[in-house]
C-alpha cells in the first residue's frame, strides 16, 4: 500500500469531490436528454401535436392512421442504376410491401375530408437491402422547415384570432402548397394519385458520381376527376373499397421517376419545387398485387421511416427525413403498446 | 493480471478505458436523440447501433481475456460489504454490457426495422416482429439504461474512493497505462 489513507480533511474534501463528479455527470445527461431545455422540440412534442382535438386515437398511427396494405413487386428496368448503385434499381423484380393512407390522425375519417393522400412503401432487393419511403400526392410539402410544421400543426389550438392567417402570413411558402389543398381537383381513387417523395435524398452510384435527387410514383391509371363534395357522396371509406376492388381485378401501376437537382436547387427544403425540365430517369415500375385491410396486414406493424435507406441512397441536408424519422418511431413506440387497441382481426377493428 | 498480481494487464486496461469511452459516449447519445428532431438523428441513431455492437463484441472479447489473465485480488482489509458490493457491481456491469446491446437488436427486430451498422454491415433479425415484445424491449433497454448510467455512476465514485480516500491500490490496479498512479511504488 503507497500512502496511508487519507485525513478526515482530506476526505471530506474528496467525497465532495466524488459527489461533484457524479452530480456534473448527471446534470450533463439531464442536459442531453433536453430535461433542461423545456423549448426543444422533440419526437414526443411533435407527434403530440398531430393528435386530432379529442385526443389520439391509441393502436393506430398517430398520423396518416387511416390506411390499407398491399404487397407486389419494383420492376426496374436499369436505369436508376446510373444515378445510385441500390441493387433496387439493378433490372429484376424486387418485392414490395405498402400502405395506402389519408393524411389524418382519424383512422374514421370521411375520405373527402382529407386532401392528402399517402404511399408507404418498402422495397426489399435481393441482398436484402431494405428502402422505406413514405410519400403524399402533393407536388410541394406546406412548410419549409420542421419548426415551421409544427406551428402550423399548432394552428388550430391557438386562441389568437386569425391564427392560420397569421401563420401563412410568416410563411409565404405555404402558398403554393396551400393552392393545391384547395383545389376542389381530387381523383377517385388512391390508383390515380401521383406520390411523391418532396424531401431530397443523395443518390450514389457504382462509379461514387453523387447527386441530389427526388422521386415521384406517377399513376398509369387514368385520373377520374372528382370534387370532395361528389367523393363524400360515394362514402365515407370508398377510396379502400374501390382499390381493394380495382386490384382484385387486376394489378395497378405506377411509373419511378427520379428527378435529378441541378446546382442551385432547392435540397434542402421540399416546399420549393424544382424548375421544370430538371434530368429525370424512369427506373421502373411499381406493381400493385395485392391488397390486405390493415388490421390483420402486412404493412401494420411497419414504420415507413424515410431514413431507412440502402446503400447508394442518403439523406441530403434537407432537414425532413431526420424529423419525420424521429417522430415515426415516437408513433410507432405509443401504437405498438397500444396494440390491443386495435384488434387484429378485420372484423373488431373499430371505424 | 500482471506478474505482480497487483495489476491489470495492458490488454485489459486498454479494453476497459476504451469501452469505458464507449459506454459513457452510448448513454449520451441514447438520451441525445431520442430527445431531438434534428439533422443528427440520423447520424445519432447509425452511431448508437454501431458501437452498441461493438460493445457488445469487445465485452465478449474482455470476458474471455479475464477469465485468462484474472484479476489483481481485493485489498485484504476491504471490510466484507464493500467486497461483496465490489463483486455484484461487477457482474451488473459486465452484465449489462452484454445485455443492452442484445435488447436493443431483439427490440429493432421486434419493430421490424432493419439494423445497418456503418459500412453497410447488416444485422439479421434476431426477433420475429412482435409488437407486445418490441415494448417489452423498448421498455428494457430504456429502463435498464438509466441503471446502467447509475452502475458506472457509482463504480466511477468507488473507483476514486479507492484513490481518493483509501489509497488501496484498487485504482492504481487499472489506472490508464503509463498515468503516475499506474507507476505507484509499492
């Protein structure tokens, strides 16, 4: 033993010390975990958010709750190959698992209550490589940034008068998002929408060339024009009958095509859309095989976070797919304790 | 150990600070990200998966290197409750370090999520999707964390006990390599 323990001085002096050392340890993790900082918006605040007025409805998805799965396969066709080396773009047919969705926190709500409509999607490719993107029929996303989107999920809980005038008012990007969601042009069916990825992702291919670049899933189905007010007419869940129907008939389609940034475009926030006449690429082609009602499908359990990428594909600095992944898995950790919310079987499951 | 029986071998002391950088960085960013929506939540999250597997691999790797080299023995004087509390930690330790990584893989494949390491190292399933048993992992790994952040806490406060105020040798025994309590005369 080197030295004699120490004085009664001495280790008063050093259990302070030791106390010090753990209080300042804790005191960082509190920080970290942002127990200190009561203004961080984080997963748990955002997806709160999302709740409809009466709370949010426990076993479902805290947003786009209202949905069907599916299952069919990618054709590509090689060409996407050129702009990222993902074996889903090599020429084959690559398995794929989807849902169909409202972009609603109310898995009873009217289908022409809701203007935007959503895809989750999960390509699997032989490597077992795994891409999930979800995706809504709109061309822009409403808001510039995630704190931006949370004020406007905020809007309809503010006292002030005018709130959403106040709001668009602060985000002059709104616009053209908020055009589109009046628009009274909606389609018949989920078969006929367009959905698109909004947010930027680089591309990587074989040869480490790296681009920014989005996509979109353009309908091959003829768009049968409809107001909200004539949709309403045919039902309140008609959009998951027609395309449990339509694809029973035969499979639906939709043509990949990545649209390549230019320098100067907008990466980084998916309310501004590219000018026209951006390079783009048709990679192949999204078969819809098959539906299952949700209760019981395949796509149930699954988080279409849009981080979930392979390799040949990342995110850009567009700050949404970090965001919504964070939030999804909020959603998906409160959703999968409340399974029993939401019985399995088709039948029980409450609408 | 070392000839002397008083130390811990070079191997062993490197494995212990470098995991000890390790675990003491996975409680940060555990608490980081699941508290962020920002831009690094992504990076965050590809990190925490990476180094909770190699954790997991250099705990293995530690085990198997104590059960080779042992480990200098206790001070004869250290009154039986602190050797016994001593003892425990250790196994909660090691313990742990095995098991927070396991969770966290099963409570991934539970979810059905993929686990991708950095590198495009993919992990399979150990887990078929069970969403009563993701919560049951996620509840785990969540809880035991913060255990965990309490037992390095306290080993942290033993260990400079040792230093400190004992002056045992028990620090000295696994102090960084070439650090002056390491070189102590005895």
């Amino acid at each position: 033993m080197p030295l004699p323990p120490s004085g009664p001085r001495s280790t008063l002096a050093s259990l302070a010390l030791i106390a010090a050392i753990c209080a300042g340890a804790t005191g960082a993790l509190a920080y970290t975990a942002g127990w200190l900082s009561p203004d961080r918006l984080t997963p748990t605040k955002l997806v709160d958010a999302l709740a409809p007025p009466k709370g949010p409805v426990p076993g479902y998805r805290r947003n786009h709750a209202k949905g069907l799965c599916f299952t069919g396969v990618f054709e590509a066709n090689g060409n996407g190959a050129a702009l990222s080396r993902a074996r889903a773009f090599e020429t084959g047919r690559h398995p794929v698992l989807g849902r169909f969705n409202l972009g609603t926190p109310d898995p009873g709500a009217p289908d022409a209550t809701v203007r935007v409509r959503g895809l989750g999607l999960q390509i699997t490719a032989d490597d077992g490589a795994v891409w999930r993107t979800a995706m809504i029929n709109a061309p822009v996303f409403p808001v510039s940034s995630p704190e931006a989107f949370y004020a406007l999920l905020r809007v309809p809980t503010s006292k002030a008068p005018n709130a959403m005038a106040a709001f668009v008012a602060a985000h002059p990007e709104f616009a053209p998002f908020g055009a589109w969601a009046k628009s009274p042009d909606w389609t018949a069916s989920y078969a006929q929408e367009p959905y698109n990825s909004l947010n930027a992702f680089l591309f990587t291919n074989a040869s480490g060339a790296e681009q920014a670049v989005r996509w979109s899933f353009r309908p091959q189905a003829q768009a049968e024009r409809i107001t909200p007010g004539d949709l309403a007419k045919r039902g309140e869940a008609y959009l998951e009958r027609e395309i449990t129907e339509r694809v029973a008939a035969g499979p639906q389609r939709w043509s990949l095509i990545l649209t390549v940034a230019e320098p100067g475009d907008p990466t980084a926030d998916p309310s501004r859309a590219w000018p026209e006449g951006r390079r783009s690429v048709e990679a192949g082609i999204l078969v819809v095989e098959r539906i299952a009602p949700e209760a019981d499908g395949p796509c149930r359990d699954v988080n279409f976070d849009p981080t979930i990428l392979p390799d040949g594909i990342r995110v850009s600095d567009d700050p949404f797919p970090a965001a919504r992944s964070a939030a999804y898995a909020r959603s998906y950790d409160l959703r999968t304790a409340e399974a029993k919310d939401y019985p399995r079987s088709a039948a029980e499951a409450p609408r | 150990m070392t000839a002397d029986g008083k130390h811990f071998t070079g191997v062993q002391r490197f494995l212990h600070w470098s995991m000890a950088a390790c675990i003491i960085a996975m409680f940060f960013i555990g608490v980081g990200m699941v508290s962020t929506i920002m831009p690094k939540y992504v990076p965050l999250l590809a990190t925490h998966k990476t180094l909770g597997v190699a954790i997991f691999v250099l705990a293995l790797v530690r085990l198997a290197v104590r059960a080779r080299s042992g480990a200098p023995p206790l001070p004869a004087d250290l009154p039986a409750p602190m050797k016994l509390a001593a003892h425990l930690s250790h196994y909660g330790l090691y313990g742990l370090m095995i098991a927070m990584p396991l969770l966290g893989w099963a409570m991934l494949s539970a979810g059905a999520y993929p686990v991708v390491l950095y590198g495009d190292i993919r992990l399979p399933a150990i887990l078929p999707q069970n969403a009563a048993l993701h919560t049951l992992l996620w509840n785990a790994h969540s809880y035991l964390a913060f255990a965990f952040f309490a037992l390095v806490l306290t080993h942290v406060a033993a260990a400079l006990f040792h230093a400190l105020v004992r002056r045992d040798g028990v620090f000295a025994a696994m102090a960084p390599v070439g650090s002056r309590s390491g070189a102590a005369p005895r």
